[in-house]
C-alpha cells in the first residue's frame, strides 16, 4: 500500500506516524511545500516575543528524526499542484526538479491547514505586512524588528492577534490594535472579554475597536494605515491577524465536495467524496458538536487527533471523528481566556433556545492566599439542561475549569450532572464546592424555578417600571450604585420587608449586589414573603459592568 | 416544619442554608457542640504553617452572618448526647444550663462528622499528642510552639499527616514521621508516591516507613516515641494523624442502622433506617462510585454537597447523592499528589478486574518555557475501557488533569472516550494531544491489541527468561540501565534487526527506554518484523525506579 500525505505539519505528520506504527511496511510519502515539517505553529508568536529563545524549539520533530524513526518518505520544497483522482495521481511542483513530477497513491491524505486571511484593500502587498502563519513568516517579522522596527499595527483581535500584540510588546514595540467588531476576542460574547480590552489599554495598546483598515499608504520608510473612522496610524510593521480559510482550492480544483463554509467536507472516517482520498486539519468541516451544524475549527488539537483518526482507517480501523467544539484558550498578559461549545451569539445565530448564568467565584478557597476571581458564563438548554457552552476569564484555575466544562459538553451532561461532580479539593487548588459545583447550583436553581435572574441587557429600560434594590453594604453601595437604585443590605432586608412593599407600590422588584449571591439570597427571602415580581440580576454588578462597558 | 441539625460545619451548615433558602418559614435550630461553626478545617494545617495567618479567615461564616442571613437559631456549645426517634427528641448538654435539654424535631440531621483515629497505645493522652480536627486543636499546638517546641513526631502520613509536616517545618521545627505502611500517602499505590517520600526526606524530614508508635513515655519535658523497629524518638510534639473514623456512635445508641464500614447507613436521600433523620458528611457510609461497594470517604466536598441535599430532600424534592469517588489533593512542597476512583490496590482488594498504563507527560509543550512532567497512572476496565480510576503526581496541570478524570468517571466514559477529549490548547496551557488523550491512546492500544506491556513488577524475574533491550541513546545507557539490558537506539533498530533475531535466541524480548514511547515504537516494529514475543515496559524506565524505590 503506497500511502501519500500532501502537508508535514499537525495533521499529516501525525497522520504519518501513526501509519507507520500501525504498518511497518506501507509506504508513506510525506509531500510539504516549505522547507520545515512538524513545527510548533502555535510557537511562532512566543518564538517573536522571545519567550521561546531558540528556534530549534519550534521544530518539534526534525526531517532526520522522523525519516529514521518512522522511515518516511519526507520531502520537503514539495508542493502538491493536482490531484487526479482517477488516476490516483498528484502533480508535484519542486524546484529540485525543472519539470512538475508525479506521485502515484493507493490512498491520500489532503492536509494542507488553511491559509491566512490578507484583506483585498489598496496595499496590502507591502512588504512591511505580514500574517504569522509559518517559520518564514516569523524570520521575516524578526528580520523587520532587527531592522529597527518601533510601531506596529495589529489587526484582527482574535488569538492570533494578541498574542502578537504581546509579543511585539515584549520586542519592545509600541503597538496599536485595528479590530472590525468592537471587542477583542469576536468569538467570545462581548461582555465575558471587556475587562481584557481594559487590561490592554493598562499595558499601553492603543485599541481601534469597531474600525476597519481601508487602505495601506507608503510613506518614506513607515506605511500608514487608513482606518475607516478616518484616522491614520503611521507604522513599521502590520500584523494581519484577520482570521484564516480553509486551503481547500487544491482539493475542489480536483473535483472533490466542498462544505458549505468552504471547507473539504469528509464523512465521520474524514474520507471525502472520493473515499479513497482523505483530509483533515484545518482544512476541512467538521460537525459541531453542539450546535450540530457545520464548522471551520482551525485548532491544533482537533488537527492532530483527525490525522490519527485517518491513519486507523486508511488501514482497516472502524475509526470516527465525531465532532469540533471549538475548545481555545489564550493568554493575555497574566489572564487567561478560555471557551468551548456554544457562545452566546453563535446559539443566537442558530437561533437556539438557551438559558445562561453568571458567576465569579475563586480559583481555589478564599482563605488560602493569593485566590483570584474568575468570570464564568455557562449556557445551557432550557429543556433539560444539557451544556452548550461555557467562557471563562481570569487568572489562575481557569484552564483547569474549561477542561472540566469541555469533557462534561463531550459527555452530554447536563447542569444537575455539574453540581455531582466530585472535584478535587485542597485549600491551595480549589474550593469545597467548586465553581464548577457552583455553576451546576446556579443553573439548576434557574431551571427548577428556584431563582428568576434579571440580565444586564435589560437595563437601564428596566429602570422605567421596576424597582432596583442593591442588597449591598452602605460603604459599597456608596463607592459605586447603579443610579436609579436603592440601598437596602441583605442583613436588613427581612426587617424592612413592610417598608419596602410601601416603597414598591407594586412595582416589580429587580435585586443586585455584586457577584450575585447576596441577592439571590434577597430573593429567596422576598419570593417566599410575599413579593411575586422579583429577579436577581445574574452575575450582579461586576457582570452589569463587564456588560455596558 | 421544625428542623433540628446537629453539627455545624461543612454538611451541617450546608443544608441550614440551602434549607432557609428554600424556606423561608421552617424553624432551623443548628445544634453545635464547639464554640465555632462553619469554619475551614481544610486550613488548619496552612494557619499552623503561617501561610493562613489571621485566624479570622477560617471562619468562613460567622455566626452572627449566619443568625442574621439565615435567621438559622443557632447555638453553639450546645453537645447532643441522645436521640429519640421514637419522640422525636434529641437530649442536649450545655454549659449554659445545670441539666441536659431537650428539643423536639420534625426532620432531624446528623452532621457530626468524624473522630481523628487515637492510637491504642501506653501514654497516648499525654499533653504533648495532639490531633488535628478543629479549631481549639489548632490553638493548643501554636500553644506549644509557642512554649518553645522544636522537635515533631508526626504519626500517619495521610494528607492532614504531610500537610502538618510542611506546617511545623515552617515554623522551624525538625520533623520526624512515623508510618505503618511502607509508603507516604497510603490511598496511593506505593510506585506513585515514591518521589513524594524521596522529596520528604530531601526537605530534611527524617522518615520511619513501615513503623509503629508502640508506646509514648515522659521524658522531663519531652516524651519518648517507642517505635516497633526499637527505635525511640524524643519529641516535644506528637500530631496523631492515624485517620479518622465516623463519630456514628449518637446514632447507634439511637438504634439507627450502622452500615458494614461503621458509617451511618443511608439511602440515596441521605435518610437513616429512620426516614425523620438524615445523616451527611463524614459520618456516613456512601457508595463507592467505581467499586460500587461502601465507603467512608471523609472529605470536604461531598459533605457540602450532600447536605445541600438533604436539605433538598427535607423539603420534599426529590434530590440524590448517587456515589462517591474519592477525588483528593494534596500540596507537599511543590509537588501535587492527586487521585480520583479506585487505585491498583482498591481494585485488588475488591478482587476487580482491572488494566493500567502509566505515561509520564509534560503539563504543557515542551516547546514553551518550565514545562513540568508529571506522573500519571490511569486504571481502566479491560472488558469496555471503563475508566476505574487515576493517579497524578507532579508540578503544575496535576489538579487540571485530575478533575478532567474524576469527571469522566462519573459520566462512565471509557478510554476511547479520553482520545476524544477537545481540551484547551495553547502553549503555556496544554499539548495539542494532552496528556488525557494520551492516556487514552495508551490505554486504547492496550485494550486493542496494538501494544503489549510489561511491567515493573515483572523485574527483575524477567530477565532470567527475556531479553531486556534499551533503546534508549547510548548516552542515557551509559548513564544508567537496567543490569541486564542490552543497548539498542531505537534509530538503529531497523538495521539491528537480524543481529537482533540472532542474539535472542528465540527469548521474548522485552523493550524499554526512559518513559514508554520510544520503547512502544520499538514494539510497534518488531512485533512486525517477525517477533513474536515482545512486549514493551509501562512507563519506561521511570516507573521502573519508581518501583523499585
Ligand atoms: C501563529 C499561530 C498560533 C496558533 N496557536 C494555536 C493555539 O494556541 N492552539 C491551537 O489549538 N491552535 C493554534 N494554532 C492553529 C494550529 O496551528 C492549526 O490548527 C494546525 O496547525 C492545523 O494543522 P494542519 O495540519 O491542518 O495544518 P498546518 O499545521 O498548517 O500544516 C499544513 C502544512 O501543509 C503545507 N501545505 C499546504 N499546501 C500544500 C501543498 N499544496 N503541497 C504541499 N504542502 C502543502 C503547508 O506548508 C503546511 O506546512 C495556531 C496557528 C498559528 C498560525
Ligand atoms: C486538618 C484537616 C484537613 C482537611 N483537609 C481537607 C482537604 O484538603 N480537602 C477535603 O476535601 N477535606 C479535608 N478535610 C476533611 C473535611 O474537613 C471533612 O470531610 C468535612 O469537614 C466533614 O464535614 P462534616 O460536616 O461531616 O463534619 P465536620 O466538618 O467535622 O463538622 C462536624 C461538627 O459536628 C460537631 N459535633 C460532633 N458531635 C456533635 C454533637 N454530639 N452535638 C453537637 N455537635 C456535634 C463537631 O463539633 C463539628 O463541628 C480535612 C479535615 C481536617 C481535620
Ligand atoms: C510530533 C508529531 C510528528 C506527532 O508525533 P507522534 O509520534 O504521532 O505523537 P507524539 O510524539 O505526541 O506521541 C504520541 C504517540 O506516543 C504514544 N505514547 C506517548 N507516551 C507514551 C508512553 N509513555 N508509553 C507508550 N506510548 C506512549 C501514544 O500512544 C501515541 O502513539 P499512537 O498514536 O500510536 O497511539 C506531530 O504531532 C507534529 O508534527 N507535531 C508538531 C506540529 C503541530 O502539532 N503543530 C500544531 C501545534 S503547535
Ligand atoms: C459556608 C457555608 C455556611 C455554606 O454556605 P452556603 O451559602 O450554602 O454556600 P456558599 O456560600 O458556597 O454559596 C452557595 C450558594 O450561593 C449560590 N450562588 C453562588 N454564587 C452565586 C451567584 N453568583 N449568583 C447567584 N447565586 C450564587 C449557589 O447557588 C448556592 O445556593 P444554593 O445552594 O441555594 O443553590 C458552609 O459551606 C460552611 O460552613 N463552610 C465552611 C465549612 C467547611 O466547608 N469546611 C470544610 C471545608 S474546609
């Protein structure tokens, strides 16, 4: 069986070493176009900043390595022009070779990833403008910054983006950040990432929020950049970090399916319409796993496990991809965003049904030092509870909770299952009830009729009809209220229970504090003396903040 | 509805808030025999230490939060010494009256807790032996370092036992421990918490493994601790952290059905034999998630989760405790000990059967700065991959990985399920296969036939019948290897392999290098290259020494 791989990074490369340890006398051609196979993509920004010293690092498994460990047959400055499905045949352009040769298969693997993003404005082929895709996109980069580079635009706000805003930071770069929707992070809902544009600012990024580049101009050695509000920022260096595609031109021109996003599209064994011809990566659709709808996930995880997944069924296994989630993380100075499953837009653009809650519980138990606050948003399905989606913001114990909420999302559980789990607990990793236990309380709460929140997007309209009753101390509700409220803490709030009817005069009740717990209290208090109109404002006052920022 | 709670702490206090919670009107009258509630005996060791310096902070609720919040009739120094069912009494002792009280219930919950094992033995009610359970506890010990201690025996090296060691070095004492097992931390299998036994001694505690306290005798003003092995000890300061046992004696002498461990015995609603009284926390008998046999776990988590449910239960919902798992973490120095289900032994004693794996990853790329490697022992099901349970040991993404676990045990995912796993992935975060997954593909090979181990248990027995072949690079042979084992790179396997065919003389063949991977392509290799009879060591040779510590 002659077996040939077009792309030697994170899905063919794994591809080719699990063929290999499953079939020791296969042969395995394994076709790159650059000069590197099997780096650290997710490196490159690291490698710039510098963090990652050596660039050796980034080359996670060398050509030798890999030829004498799995006897590959590994070429590199190698790039698949045609495939022939017929023939079973790809057309290979090398600038070892005058001509384009031939390559026959029995079976192929498309694993090309996907392409960078380049905005069809005037300019954008200035060389000063750079994506981050590859190792000679980042020598490029380094070369600019050797060369004196001091400015730089980042556009596009997404992981990319920022890790690179960072690491231009580190380089010493003063950098501005150009991004279309108006936040930071667009696959995150806007108010889980607001403190994260904040932070930024804080660490001296200028931010261009709802703006979009329309032009690149050259000026004497610097480029500016047209945005459209207007403004010019004049630079040395543009990172453009606007989203990737799928590199699936190769594969249509070769007359195999495409999704309906672009993307190859595969059956569960990640065989395309041609089932002799496979593809994974970035380059393909994939199901969502919640959402059950097709999806671009271009993320390393999914890449790798799909190029095993081929390598089992190109010999014989039943093996399946079931599905995307969509689980990413990035670190943004010392926070650390993090989200898998659903988002708020994305279940609002299926036009879902959803609930969702807030909390910002502790890392790990209040009483051990050095806790830190977390911003969790989990949504879930009215009907029965099952998990569609979790964000998380902060600092430490964030990846650990993400991880959790991913696993509990691939097992279908529900929020009941949530406030079961048995987590690990000591004062130094995390709390009695856990914040994952104390998502499950919540959500269980609103399911069961226990608790009815009031959201951030209701104010200030809610302000015209409803009375708002900050359960707050006097000192916190003096340092910061919302306006129209009224102070009354929650130690007081059973004795005043006649006073407060009188100052109702039937108007609904609409309770804050500020993570959500003292009001929630409030509320079971109020529901059960009397008042039938009463909410507690989900996530409290640090989510309405996070939400009109 | 009057409901009567005897203890006030984790499961106690937990169900009398969630009950005013869910009700307003119910008279709750919490019963505490101490003069503190609520209070974080998981911190007792770190205010010892000094790392939680404010004794305030372990009063996580006080009372006074807790009558106003709550409007709970809470009464401190208030002992239950009967219970009648049949009246629905219970009998109280408290200072504040000449003879015992008595107070009627409609619901009654039994939220005592456990008692800190004391040992049998001559002399153990000296002054200076303290255990470790509560607050006055606490107090008496910084008692004594303050009077000048400067030597500690610590006897039992569970948790609360390690975690008074780091405590009392802390305060500049030298620590001596005693233990009956042969290991630290005897819930774990020995060849996991070797290192951690090693890193006790390398912070200069002295160790006695395989040891008993055989008798304490008075010194002037220390006291001798007579060992088994002859050895005596003299100490300021013994911690007595043998273990502890349910303090269900209140409910036996009330005739309430004890289970066969001696905890409470109760249903899935946490009732007694006597449907009135609830029993939570550490006091009862549980079922036993993976083993499906009772169990007394004595931990935090559970005990907060099950008295929110009996409070639940109390009000007519319909809420369940299902199981527990034994999901546990501890801190020694920097290194994380954690497990979750059952462990090799467990399974053992239940006579269960049972494969494992043991990989030996690194918490995230190794590409990005201070990667640590952790140790992880994964114990599944070999008729379906039912994951039974798994332990880790190590630097930073122990508690992440572990929770990962303990949640995939209560959804009853198997091992093919851990390959499927979409976790977060970013350099400083994770690997694109992480460590779970791994674990999964280790385990998923190991159930389908792909590889073959053998383990550590086998040596050195193995060697008088196989041929031990370290494919590790002649560098790390030289360094160290196994007596017996021959030298071959696994880059120069596929030449080496007549030579090979040769110098086995038809001997199984068993593989290792340094953790388990380059040894399993090894595997791969041979086993299709005409050998037969190969197998591939668990966890290289890391485990190895591990185990033969
Ligand atoms: C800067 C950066 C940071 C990232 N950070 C993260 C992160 O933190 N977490 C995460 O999960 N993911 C991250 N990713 C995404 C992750 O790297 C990709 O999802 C993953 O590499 C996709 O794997 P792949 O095998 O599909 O494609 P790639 O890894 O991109 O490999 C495709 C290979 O195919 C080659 N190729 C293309 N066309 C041809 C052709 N016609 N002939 C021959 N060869 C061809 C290309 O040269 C390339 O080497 C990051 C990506 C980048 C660029
Ligand atoms: C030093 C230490 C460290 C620990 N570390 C951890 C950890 O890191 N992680 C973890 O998960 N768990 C840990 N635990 C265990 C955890 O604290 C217990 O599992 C948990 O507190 C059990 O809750 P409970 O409500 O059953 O009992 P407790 O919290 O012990 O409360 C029982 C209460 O009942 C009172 N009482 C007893 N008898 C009577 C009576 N007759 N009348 C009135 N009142 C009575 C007692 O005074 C006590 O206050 C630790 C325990 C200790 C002692
Ligand atoms: C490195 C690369 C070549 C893949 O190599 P690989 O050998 O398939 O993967 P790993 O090195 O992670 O090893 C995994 C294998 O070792 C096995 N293994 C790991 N630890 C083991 C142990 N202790 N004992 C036995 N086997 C072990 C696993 O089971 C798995 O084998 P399997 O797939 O046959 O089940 C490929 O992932 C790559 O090119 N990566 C870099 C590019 C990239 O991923 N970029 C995007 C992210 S930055
Ligand atoms: C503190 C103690 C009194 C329990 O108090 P509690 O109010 O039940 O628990 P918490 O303070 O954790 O709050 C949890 C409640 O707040 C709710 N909540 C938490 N955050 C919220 C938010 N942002 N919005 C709305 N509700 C929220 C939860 O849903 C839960 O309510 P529910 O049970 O009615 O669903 C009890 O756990 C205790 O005594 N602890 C100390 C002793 C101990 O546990 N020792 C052993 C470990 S060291």
């Amino acid at each position: 069986m002659k077996i040939v791989i077009i792309g030697g990074v994170a899905a063919g490369m794994s591809a080719a070493t699990r063929l290999r340890r499953l079939d020791e006398h296969a042969e395995i051609v394994v076709l790159e176009r650059g000069e590197y196979v099997s780096y650290a993509n997710c490196g490159l920004p690291y490698h710039i900043a510098g963090t990652i010293a050596e660039r050796e690092k980034l080359l996670v498994a060398s050509p030798k390595y890999l030829r004498q460990t799995f006897n590959l047959d590994l070429r590199l400055q190698h790039e698949v022009i045609a495939i022939d499905p017929q023939q079973k045949i790809v057309t290979i352009k090398t600038p070892q070779q005058p001509t384009p040769i031939q390559e026959r298969y029995d079976k192929l693997l498309i694993a090309v990833g996907s392409q960078a993003l380049q905005l069809p404005i005037p300019g954008s082929d200035l060389p000063q403008i750079h994506t981050v895709r590859s190792i000679p996109d980042v020598d490029q980069i380094n070369q600019l910054l050797a060369d004196g580079a001091r400015h730089a635009v980042v556009i596009g706000a997404g992981y990319i983006g920022l890790e690179m805003i960072e690491a231009l930071q580190q380089r010493g770069l003063t950098v501005e950040l150009v991004e279309l929707a108006k936040q930071v992070l667009p696959l995150f809902d806007h108010e889980m990432v607001s403190e994260v544009a904040d932070l930024l600012q804080q660490h001296g990024v200028k931010l261009h929020l709802g703006a979009s580049a329309q032009r690149f101009v050259p000026t004497n050695q610097q480029i500016a950049v047209h945005l459209s509000d207007g403004r010019q920022i004049k630079t040395d260096l543009v990172i453009m970090a606007v989203g990737v595609r799928p590199a699936s031109q190769l594969a249509q021109a070769a007359g195999l399916t495409l999704g309906e996003r672009g993307g190859i599209a595969v059956n569960q064994h990640l065989q395309t319409s041609d089932p002799a011809i496979y593809a994974a990566g970035d380059v393909i659709e994939v199901q969502d796993t919640v959402l059950q709808q097709p999806a671009l996930i271009a993320l390393a995880g999914p890449a790798n496990r799909q190029g095993r997944i081929v390598a089992e069924h190109m010999l014989g296994r039943s093996s399946r991809y079931h599905s995307s989630q969509g689980t990413a993380i990035v670190k943004v100075h010392t926070t650390t965003c993090a989200m898998t499953g659903a988002s708020e837009k994305s279940l609002q653009r299926a036009k879902r049904a959803y609930h969702k809650i807030y909390l910002h519980p502790n890392d790990h138990a209040g009483y051990y030092p050095d806790a830190q606050q977390m911003h969790l948003k989990l949504l879930f399905a009215p009907a029965d509870g099952r998990i569609l989606g979790a964000q998380i913001v902060g600092g430490a114990g964030v990846d650990k909770r993400i991880d959790v909420l991913a696993t509990a999302i691939r097992a279908k559980m529900s929020v009941h299952d949530l406030t079961e789990l048995e987590l690990a607990y000591a004062p130094p990793y995390g709390s009695a009830k856990d914040p994952i236990n104390m998502a499950g309380f919540l959500a269980s709460n609103l399911l069961d009729g226990t608790v009815k929140f009031w959201y951030a997007e209701e104010y200030p309209a809610i302000t015209e009809h409803a009375l708002i009753v900050d359960v707050r101390n006097p000192d916190e509700y003096a340092a910061w209220h919302i306006p129209q409220a009224i102070n009354l803490p929650l130690a007081e709030l059973r004795a005043a229970i006649p006073s407060l009817k009188a100052q109702a005069e039937g108007r609904p009740i609409r309770l804050h504090c500020m993570v959500g717990m003292r009001s929630y209290i409030a509320y079971r208090i109020l529901r059960q003396s009397g008042f039938e109109n009463v909410a507690t404002l989900a996530g409290g006052a640090l989510t309405l903040k996070a939400f009109t920022h």
